[in-house]
C-alpha cells in the first residue's frame, strides 16, 4: 500500500501560525498607521477642492458653501491636531526615559573574564534600558518578508577594535532612507537594548534621531 502523507503536527502547525499572524498584525498595523490624519486631511482637501473649483457648477455647493468650508477647516484642524498630539506623545516619551551612561564597551564588559552563562546573567540588568548610540554604518541590509510586502532595514554600526558590535532593526518607515545611505554615513540612533552578547549589543524601539551627524558638525566648525 502507498505510504500515507504525513499530517502536520500541532507543535509543526503553531509554529508556523505565530509568525504568520505576527506578519499580518505588522501589516494591519502598517496600514491603519496615522489613519486619522490621513483620511481627515484628505477629506478637508478635497472639500476645499469641491468649493474653489465646482462652486459655480453646482448650486448645491454654492448655498452650502459657509458649510463646506466649516467642514473643511474642521477636518484639517483634526489632522493637523492628530499629527501633532502623536509627535508629541513620542517626543514626551523619549524624553521622559533615563538614557544609560554606560557606554557600549562598558556594558559588554559583564562578559569579561566569565562564562557566557555568567555574562548573560548580568547583563540582563541592562536590557529593557534605553541608550543613545551614535557611529558610522558598516552596513545596510533590506529585507523583505516572505509573506507580507513589508520591509525591514538592518543596520550594523562600525566600531573600532576592542568596541562592542552595534546591531539596529528598523521598520518600514525607515528603509527609503537607510538604504541610500552609504558605507562611513554616520547616524544617531536612541533604542532600546534588547539583548546583550559577549561582543555585540542588539537595539530594538528605537528612533532614528539624525543622519550625517559627524560630517554636520564638521561644515558647521568650518
């Protein structure tokens, strides 16, 4: 007799639903990002437009005209409040984190002259905390994921001998401006450790503060 297929075990069949719904969730998340400003700006525009030009067209718009331009002020006024309150809202909370003072060397140094069993244990003190990194790019790598149109940049920071390897994953918002960057482009990064290994730290939650910072400063000495 022919050999039956084998089914797919439960443990084979949650592995492979978790991430899946993790990329949908991204995704969903990707879309319905800054909807209200989106759609309230775009329906103020767009009333704006119905009144400037197809005034005299349609007598509609032209006795309702005082109306429509209420609507219109109203929806920019909501867009332009809802971009605001959520700049706002990261800003406060960036700036309401304690950044550590520890620099990246000194945080790998748990490892020094210990397991990596050992290391990890105390190095789990510093992970969750927030640091500002700064440093040229060794390099950038966009990846694309396998089931959803979502991208991802990763970034590797160059670090001088004896330093501790930086590791960055942005999101989508980030990837057009990350992937023209070149080899020695410096950037400013304030993340959030999300792990620490013997000769690397990993960043995660972060926000991309300035980009060509050291060559900014140097034109601006000239």
């Amino acid at each position: 007799m022919p050999e039956q297929p084998k089914q797919p075990s439960s443990s084979e069949t949650h592995t492979f639903t978790v991430p899946l719904l993790r990329h949908v969730g991204q995704y969903l998340s990707t879309i319905l990002h800054g909807w209200v400003s989106l759609v309230s700006g775009i329906a103020g525009i767009v009333l704006l437009v119905l009144v400037i030009f197809w005034e005299d067209k349609y007598a509609f718009l032209r006795d309702n005209k005082a109306t429509f331009v209420w609507m219109a002020f109203i929806c920019l006024m909501v867009a332009g409040f809802s971009a605001w309150r959520k700049e706002r809202q990261k800003w406060e909370q960036l700036g309401g984190l304690a950044t550590l003072s520890a620099t990246p060397k000194e945080i790998v140094s748990v490892f020094k002259g210990r397991t990596t069993a050992q290391g990890e244990k105390l190095a789990k003190n510093y992970v969750g905390k927030w640091m500002r990194v700064s440093g040229p790019i060794q390099d950038v790598e966009v990846e694309t994921d396998p089931f959803l149109p979502l991208s991802v940049a990763r970034v590797n920071l160059r670090t001088g001998l004896g330093e501790a390897g930086i590791f960055l994953r942005f999101s989508r918002k980030w990837v057009d401006s990350l992937s023209v960057l070149r080899n020695g482009d410096t950037i400013s990064v304030f993340g959030q450790i999300k792990y620490v290994a013997r000769n690397h730290i990993s960043l995660k939650k972060y926000e991309l503060l300035e980009i060509g910072a050291l060559e900014t400063d140097k034109k601006g000495e000239g």
